[in-house]
C-alpha cells in the first residue's frame, strides 16, 4: 500500500466542517476578501503546529493510509540516503526535501 497523508476536514471559525477524502481535490471559490486565501493560509500554518492561532480556520484533521514499513520502502525508492556528521541516523533527500529519520519516524506515528 502506497503512504498517503491528507486533510480529512477543516472546521472553520463559524463552526462549519469540510470533509474530505484521500483522492479529493477541493477548489476554493468565492468572492474577493471572502477568506479564500487566509484559509489556505491557515490551513498551512496548523499542518505545522496545531497551538498556533488562527482567525478563519479553527482546527484541522489529518489522516493517513499505510504503515511506517511502506513509507520508508517508497522513501528508499525515491531518495538518496545520507548520514550527515553528527547524525547517526539518515537523512532521506529529493528535489525539495530533506527528511532526517527519526523524525520522519515521529511525524508519521503523530500527523
């Protein structure tokens, strides 16, 4: 099974909830200052720290399918491993990305 990470829903600052399935694709349409782009924003902001504060967005929910197993299986497939001074463990890096093991290792036991 392929790991796949993503937005199951979003609970706006009026209490309304957006769901959402693995294989969705959402587009956010509405008038100018209507909050598209703060929402994007937001949503952001709270995949990297849910304590952060927020004004449109009031919480947001991750899912994920697959196991750790899989993960580093299409990790190893994809990137180039490294161990950097000072580490003792790897360093899994790509095109954009760096991921250092361990901590890729909490983040998916903790989305």
């Amino acid at each position: 099974m392929i790991p796949r990470i993503w937005i199951s829903e979003i609970e706006f600052s009026d209490n309304s909830k957006v769901k959402f399935s693995k294989n969705d694709i959402t587009v956010f349409v509405g008038p100018n200052n209507a909050g598209k782009s703060a929402a994007l924003k937001e949503s952001a902001t709270l995949l990297h720290q849910k304590t952060n504060k927020t004004i449109v967005v009031k919480d947001i929910t991750i899912d994920k399918s697959g196991d750790e197993e899989s993960l580093f299986s299409l990790l190893d497939s994809l990137s180039k491993k490294t161990i950097r001074e000072g580490h003792t463990e790897p360093f899994y890096q790509g095109f954009g990305y760096s991921f250092y093991q361990p901590s890729t290792k909490h983040y998916w036991a903790n989305p």
